[in-house]
C-alpha cells in the first residue's frame, strides 16, 4: 500500500504522496519500494532494517552507504550508482533514482570490470575517514587455516604461519583509498542503456581496488551467486578493469593478485552470508559439515579458492608454502568428497 511508504517530514514534503508503491525484493536488511510520484516520476525507497537490536547495525549501515553514494555522484557520463535524491537518517530512509534496467546481453563482464574501475578510481587520500576502511584478514583467520590443513591431514610447512603473517601486514588498507563496494556481485549491478551501475553500497569502505578486482578470478567471495571466471574471459576482465584504472590514475593498478586472492581464501567469513559473519569459526566447520549459501556449499567454494590460490603461487617468493598447502587441501577434498561440484561458469545470472 502507498501508505506503508516510509516517507515523512521534508521527504514527503518534497516528495508528495505516492500514487502507487510496489515492495520490491531485498535482503533482510532492508525494505525496498518502486514509488510513483504525483509528477509522473518514479522513484526508489530503501529503508534500512536494523540487525543489532539496539539500532547502531542499522544506522552504521545507512550512514554508510548515504556517504558511498555521494562520493560515487562523482563519477559522470555514465554514473556509477544511483543519484541519491533524497535522504532521512531519522528513518534511514533514501529516496534514489529509478534506473530501466535492460538486462545483459552477451558477455556482461567487460562493462561491469570498467564500472568497477571507474568506481574505484574515484577517492583518494584526501577522502580518508569518508568510510571505514575495509577489513581485512586477521591472525585469528591464519590461525583458523593453519588448523583447518591439519584437520583434513595436510602436513603445515614450518614457514607457512610467516607468510600468512606477511600476507596480513601487505594486505593492509591504510596506503590505499579506492572507493570498495563492498559486495560488487551480480545481483548488485544494474545493466542500463548509458552501462553498469552499482546499487547496495551497505558494506562500502576504502581499499585496495585489487581485492575487489580478485572477485572475477576468486569466485565473487562476498556472494550468495559465486561464479567461476576461467580463460579468455578472465583475461579481458582483469585486462579491461586494469587499463580502466590506468587510464583514469595515470598508475598501475597497486598490489598483489595473488596476495588478494590468498586474503579471501583464509577468511572463513568469506564462507557464509553477512549475518552469520563473526559469529563462528566457519573454517573449522568444513570437516564435519558442508552447509549451503545460496546453491553453492562452503566445500565447493573452498575447492574453487584452493585451486586459483595454488596456481597463482606456484613460484611465489612471498606465498610458497601457501601454495603447497593449497594444492594439498584440493587433493584432499577432491579425495574426500568426490561429488563436490565446480562452480557454475560466469554466464550463468539465474538471477536476472
């Protein structure tokens, strides 16, 4: 009904009544509306639901992503995101642009790597403490993996807990103020007629492009939907974002792949949806248990991440050892679970 729209004060006064208003389909974390407007325009309305109880999950979230799309507004000709027209932190409620969503057509990765870019290139180190910075892995994870390999009877090099510790100090955000979505997934982009636009910027923060550049290579880590990118469809992808990137900084991309992928592998939160996240070790679930995201179950996605992992540090001088145990922990779960499924292949968006 219209009138179940959270719309009040100066946004209803700008806004006026809604003629109509359609519940659209969202997370649990959010309620979203399509609203028709007086004028003949239409709208988005997102409110933002509170996790926590107390209300600071739900204001943390709203703050952050009314602060991700102002600075994403940069980005013209085309946008990036949705205009942000209107906007209550009392209610957390936003009013964004409607956006006619066409759909992809043929191979969706290339302009979604160039949205990626572009959103990414958009900050830098006068936006410090715009947001938060992304978190990244912690000893906590390391420990987690280390013991993870030895419960499923992989032998632990004596060097790999160092290198783990290293990996954790070069993937430090604090050098690097990319504008990070947070979970730039299919299902989270918009395909329109002027390209890709990035909508749910809840968990945006400031990084390292890269670990969101590694999605494409690591299976959308963040993702209920994950998805394999293999061959020439990976290379134009990583090619496409990198010379985006470039062109827009003047620079080389900064970083590590190998060290970005690696970072998603150890993260156990990397193996569940946001509101499981913190709340075990999902690591040590994996031996007794293969529990389901989505379609796809912690086991196969761990067997997607071994395997990119240990081809990309076959030689490493940084990530040896990891390496070996990567390939390792593949061949035990391949001997283990047999049936485990690959990924599904990146054209497939059931979702759309």
């Amino acid at each position: 009904m219209p009138s179940r729209v959270p719309l009040r004060g100066e946004l209803a006064a700008a806004l006026g009544v809604p003629v109509e208003a359609t519940r659209l389909g969202s997370s649990p974390r959010s309620l979203v509306w399509r609203v028709g407007l007086r004028d003949g325009r239409q709208v988005i309305v997102k409110q933002i639901a509170d996790e926590g109880g107390t209300g600071a999950d739900g204001d943390a979230r709203y703050a952050r992503e009314v602060a991700a799309l102002r600075l994403a507004a940069r980005a013209t000709r085309p946008a990036v995101a949705p205009a942000l027209l209107a906007a209550d932190p009392g209610s957390r409620v936003m009013v964004l642009e409607y956006l006619n969503r066409t759909g992809p057509a043929g191979d969706w990765m290339p302009e979604f790597a160039v949205a990626l870019a572009r959103l990414h290139a958009l900050t830098g180190p006068a936006d410090a403490g715009a947001l938060p910075a992304w978190s990244g892995p912690t000893a906590a994870d390391a420990e987690s993996f280390l013991a993870f390999a030895r419960a499923l009877d992989v032998a632990v090099p004596p060097g790999l807990p160092a290198e783990l510790a290293g990996l954790i100090g070069r993937l430090d955000p604090a050098p690097y103020h990319a504008l990070l979505h947070g979970d730039p997934c299919p299902g989270n982009d918009l395909r329109t007629a002027a390209g890709v636009r990035f909508v749910d910027f809840e968990q945006a923060s400031l990084g390292n492009g890269l670990v969101e550049l590694a999605y494409f290579r690591i299976g959308f880590p963040t993702c209920w939907c994950a998805l394999s990118v293999a061959g020439p469809p990976l290379e134009e992808a990583e090619r496409t974002y990198r010379a985006t990137w470039r062109n827009l900084t003047g620079t080389d991309v900064p970083g590590d792949l190998a060290d970005a992928c690696a970072g998603w592998l150890v993260r156990g939160d990397a193996l569940v949806e946001r509101a499981h996240r913190q709340s075990a070790d999902h690591l040590a679930r994996v031996p007794a248990e293969d529990f389901a995201w989505g379609y796809i179950t912690a086991r196969e996605r761990l067997q997607h991440r071994l395997g990119v992992v240990a081809g990309l540090t076959r030689g490493h001088d940084r990530l040896h050892a990891l390496g070996q145990v990567s390939a390792a922990l593949a061949a035990s779960l391949r001997a283990r679970w047999p049936t485990l499924r690959p990924l599904p292949a990146h054209s497939t968006r059931p979702w759309d």
